[in-house]
C-alpha cells in the first residue's frame, strides 16, 4: 500500500477543506438545532461534483476515485457529520448499487440526475422487523403484467424524505427465504409510494431519517435492479461499500473533534496554566489522535481495495467497526476534556458525541461488523 | 477569444510575517498560497468564459514548485497556464517583472478581441504596480479597481471602485483590468476539475522562450533590471474597529463633532 497520497488528492484535501469550513461549518450548529435538511449545501455540494465523485464521467460522475470520495466524507464529517451521511447515504447506497448492478438502460436513466446532484438518492432495506436481521423482510412485491405491486414499509431511512431515486428491496417469493429477495429502483412519484413520519434522534440532526410507506404501489418491471431473488445478495454487497462511506464519517468526526480539543485546550487555563499544558491533556490527546490515524489507515486502505476491485468485504467491516468505536470514544473524551463548556451547545463537541454514535449502529451495527470479521476469518 | 490572467504565489500573509535579516520576505518559511486578488481576475476571467466561450490562459512568474497553484488554478476551469520561470528573472522588482510577464503575454499574443487580467495587487507587496506596468508595456488601455464587468461585443463597461466613490468607464478590446475583492466570489475548484488539471496543456517559458523580445533585456530584468531596493518588510498594523454612529439629527452631528475634536482632528 502506498502511503503517499497523489497530487490530486492532496488538492482535493485542501478544496473539501475550504469548502467545509466556509460552507457547512457555519450551518452545522443551526441544521443541528432546527433538524433542518441542508439543502443549500447539498446544491453547491452538487456544482463542484461531490455527489457523484467515483464514477465515471459518462454516466455523469467526477470520474475520481473511491479515496477521493472517502477523503470528502472526511473533511465534511470533521464539522458537520449531518452533511457527510447525506453525501454518503446518496452515493454508496443508491448511486452505487444502480451503477453496479443496473442494467445499461437504468444506468442511463438514473445515474446522469443522481451524480450530478440534481436528484437525491437513498436506500430502503430496514424495516420495523427487519433490522440486524436484514432477511427477515416483510414487504412484499408481485409481479402483475408489466409492473410490479410494492406493499410493506421502510423505517429509519436516510435522506428519505428528500430522495428522488430510491433502491429498495421487497420479498418476490416469501417462502424463499433470503433468496426470495429483490431490488427495485422506485422513484417517489410512483403511484402507491408515500413518506411516513420523521424521526427526531440523538443526532446527525440535520438528516432526514423517515418511514417509506408503499401500499398498492406500482413499480415498472424494467425498474428490478439485478435479477430477481438477488437482492439480499445486492443488500450485502451495497452495504460493504457503505460501510467505508461510514467508516469515513466516524473518521472525520473523530478528527474533527481533536481538531477542537487541541485548539480549546491550548486557550482554555485553569490552575494559572493552559489546560494542554497538562500531561493527562497531552497524554489523552496523544491517544486520541493515535486511534483516529489508524482508523484513517483501515479507512484508506479498504478504499483502496475496493477501488482496485480487490475482496474488500472484510476491511470495511474492520474500518468501520474501528473508526466509529474509535469516534465515540474520542469525542466523549473531548467533552471531558472541554470540561462543563463541553457539554453545553456553545462547543460543537457535545454535536460531535452524538453525531459519533450512530456510526456504531447504522449500515451494520459493531456487532454485525464483528460477525462479518469472524466469517472472513472462518470462525464458526 | 482569449482572457490571459497574471496570477501570482504570494506567502500567507494571513498569519504572522517572516522577514529575513535583509529586510526581503522570508517565503520559505511562510504557506504558500495564491494571491488573493488574482483569484478574483481569474473568476472574472471564468464568467466570460460562461458567457462568451473565451479560452482562458493563466500566466505566472515564479519557480517552478508554482506547477502546482498553477494547477490548481486550472482545476477551477482555467484552460492553460504557462509558467515563465528562468534564473535570470529572479530578483525582479515590478518593474522587472511587468517587462518580464508583458513579453510571456506578447509571446501567447494578444488579438483584437482579448483581455488581460490581473488582480489589484499581491498580498505580500502590495505595490499595485504590475497590472498598471504590463499595459503600459503592452500599449493596452487599463482600467484598475474593476468591482463589476460587464462585456457587450467588443465593449467592456466597468465599475471602478476608488477610495471615495465608483467610476464607470467603457473600453474596448483589447484591453487590461485589474480586479479586486468585491467584484466576485472567486469558485472552489471541482473535484472534475482536480481529476482533469494535471492532463490540461502547461507551458514553461524560461529565458531562451522570451529573449527576443524587444523588452527582454539583460539591464531591463531580473535583480540587475529592478531600480527597487527594499528598505524593510513589515506586517501593517491592524487597523482598529470604527466607530459607527447612526442619525441625522443635530445632537448626532454634535456628537461626531466632539469626538473629532477630541482627537484634534477638526
């Protein structure tokens, strides 16, 4: 693996920089407060190609690469995880699977409006009794003609309520079990689809998590994504790809919680000396942004493989499974560290905790993280 | 068309200044980063592009590591850029300098329907002297502290901003404008733009390129050439906050009167 990132990417670093400190830096306490999708962000966002960094610029991507989208999650993430899991929910779940499993056709149709950020995408796997427990989908759809009926609903779905294009997945054959699972592409204006309620959480609050309610809802047969019964496979596939995606939120979340610890703690003083001063200051900082680099080294290196068309299943797993454990822990110590200023709203560390903790749940909670590990390792 | 831009290297200023004993700047111990200003002339530059499909040109004079602002500047949507780069331009004052970028610019060639462009003046001399220098050179008209372009035809209006008020002047093409900070938000580059920059045509004129133009002259360029010595390098003194005070009325313009007075200013 090289270590050395390109020229390219360094500038990419420094433009995803800029662009995060002048533009959603400002926004992130306020979409924070007000659970305020933020859409303006999302347009400029989709001017500079940042909705659609690692595909190829026929279909109307920035024709980058997977560290390249990895790094821009990053550097969002550092000050605003909201923002991060909107372009990470939009490319890894939707733009994705469409480009890897569509037929040329849906490709053509959807990925030109997607990429180029004029459409959102999201993703609709979970369901109230389908969470951990992916294979247990209880929506169902049958084939009628030249459609099919979409009947069930969706919970806990990312930029639902803003999505255009949605991947979602339904029984075809109930009795087959996981290979009874398919994958459709359904557009929100589909006869039959509706948004459900919106949840309020503990953070990434500027994100649109919702219900995704189909009843009766008419799906052309040439919007299957794959082939039917494949869509678990399609599911678990789609998922590896969206765990670097997390994995680089957690990344950045963590970082960017440092990146405010050291600079609190060499202004802040206490017992007439600044707080960094302090060797437990020195010493938890030292630890903290010693978790943080080798997540970014398990982060960078399952998106090389990935990019390289290597088996990357497993280093995801471990990137993601290390980078948000790592998040959670390094944001609660920067809370501790900013002291009673850190758990007020005035300081975005407190944000920054709650934001740390849903990378430990969505896209495969660290349990499943440790059980795909496991399997690659052939423990049974 | 062609809109060819001076842009410039600068070291950020924005932190603390570093000054070598010798009184010049001390570059390397400083960020590097584009001049501000020049960013400007290249947005400008980029929105006539839009408008007129001009082909865009950026034009510097520095070491060779300015590749990668030059670059950089190309993955905002800058077509070309040429680096005029050579040991004997080194040490150029603006007067040198302006000879050096006018004859690059006569090298590229200036047709009836071009503009030159440049920013007001770079952050870490602050002299305003080369875009002015370069027309003159170039037999250009100019028009400096452009805050608003606008291009009908071959007609440019422009809204100058000066210290006490603005000034509209019409000019032809060709022509130079310097720009400044108010005429526009200068573009992030784009990640297309990032992945293309590097495989976009970049030229290096060194002094072989240039030495038969009329203006290359060994006594005209380079530390020989610069009739400016520097006495000392400083960072300006931060100027305070002002002092707004609102109303028409008498008491108001009483009070602006007293604090004047105050400061033996009236």
């Amino acid at each position: 693996m090289d270590f050395v990132l390109s020229k390219e990417h360094q500038m990419l670093r420094k433009m995803y920089r800029e662009f995060a400190e002048n533009e959603v830096k400002p926004l992130a306490t306020e979409i924070d407060e007000e659970e305020r999708f933020p859409t303006e962000t999302v347009e400029k966002m989709a001017k500079l190609g940042m909705m659609g960094i690692y595909f190829p610029k026929e279909y109307g991507g920035a024709g980058g690469d997977v560290l390249s989208y990895v790094m821009c999650v990053e550097e969002l993430a550092k000050v605003c995880g909201t923002t991060a899991v909107i372009v990470s929910a939009h490319t890894s779940l939707c733009c994705a699977p469409i480009f890897e499993h569509g037929t040329e056709e849906q490709k053509k149709k959807y990925l030109p409006d997607l990429l180029s950020g004029k459409k959102i995408g999201a993703f609709g796997l979970t369901e109230p009794n389908a969470g951990t427990d992916a294979s247990g989908q209880q929506t169902t759809a049958v084939l009628e003609g030249d459609h099919y009926v979409l009947n069930g609903s969706k919970c806990f779905i990312t930029n639902g309520t803003v999505a255009d294009t949605i991947v979602v997945f339904a029984m075809t054959d109930p009795k087959a079990g996981n290979h009874g699972i398919s994958a459709f592409i359904v557009e929100k204006s589909f006869p039959g689809f509706s948004v459900g309620k919106h949840e309020k959480k503990m953070g990434i609050r500027g994100s649109s998590t919702c219900d995704l309610i189909f009843q009766d809802c008419i799906v052309p047969k040439e919007n299957l994504l794959g082939q039917e019964g494949k869509g678990f496979k399609i599911a678990m596939m789609t998922l590896d790809g969206g765990r670097i995606g997390i994995a680089s939120q957690a990344l950045g979340i963590g970082e960017g919680a440092i990146d405010e610890a050291v600079k609190y703690t060499q202004e802040r003083v206490q017992f007439k000396k600044r707080l960094s001063q302090f060797q437990n200051t020195q010493f938890q900082l030292a630890d903290m942004h010693t978790r943080m680099q080798a997540a970014q080294y398990l982060v960078y290196a399952a998106a090389m493989k990935k990019q390289n068309h290597e088996p990357y299943s497993m280093d995801a797993a471990m990137a993601k499974l290390f980078a948000a454990e790592a998040a959670s822990d390094v944001t609660r110590r920067a809370v501790q560290l900013f002291g009673g200023y850190g758990y007020t709203r005035e300081y975005p560390v407190e944000r920054m905790m709650r934001d740390a903790k849903i990378t430990e749940i969505y896209e495969g909670t660290s349990e499943v993280q440790r059980m795909v590990i496991a399997s690659h390792l052939g423990v049974k | 068309m062609k809109i060819i831009v001076c842009v410039k290297q600068v070291p950020d200023t924005s932190g603390k200044v570093a000054v070598n004993p010798d009184g010049t700047l001390n570059r390397a111990s400083m960020a590097a980063i584009t001049n501000p200003d020049d960013l400007n002339a290249v947005e400008a530059a980029l929105v006539l592009k839009e408008q007129t499909g001009a082909e865009v040109i950026v034009v510097s004079m520095g070491p060779p590591p300015a590749e990668g602002m030059l670059r950089e500047v190309m993955a905002r949507g800058v077509d070309r850029a040429v680096l005029v780069s050579g040991r004997e331009f080194g040490g150029s004052d603006t007067y040198a300098t302006s000879q050096i970028l006018a004859a690059a610019i006569n090298k590229i060639g200036v047709g009836p329907e071009d503009i030159v462009m440049c920013g007001r003046q770079a952050i870490d001399g602050d002299t305003a002297q080369v875009g002015p220098q370069i027309a003159e050179k170039l037999g250009l008209p100019q028009v400096s502290y452009a805050a608003e372009i606008k291009k009908d035809g071959d007609t440019l209006t422009i809204k100058r901003m000066l210290e006490d008020g603005y000034m509209t002047i019409k000019v032809k093409t060709p022509c130079l404008i310097t720009c400044i900070k108010e005429l526009n938000n200068p573009r992030y580059m784009s990640v297309n733009g990032i992945f293309e920059c590097y495989a976009k045509p970049y030229e290096i004129f060194d002094y072989n390129t240039l030495k038969d133009d009329p203006l290359i002259d060994p006594s005209t360029i380079g530390l020989k050439g610069s009739p400016t010595n520097i006495f000392k390098s400083f960072t300006p003194p931060q100027k305070g906050v002002g002092m707004m005070l609102e109303g028409a009325d008498k008491a108001t313009c009483d009070k602006l009167a007293g604090i004047l007075a105050a400061k033996h200013m009236i």
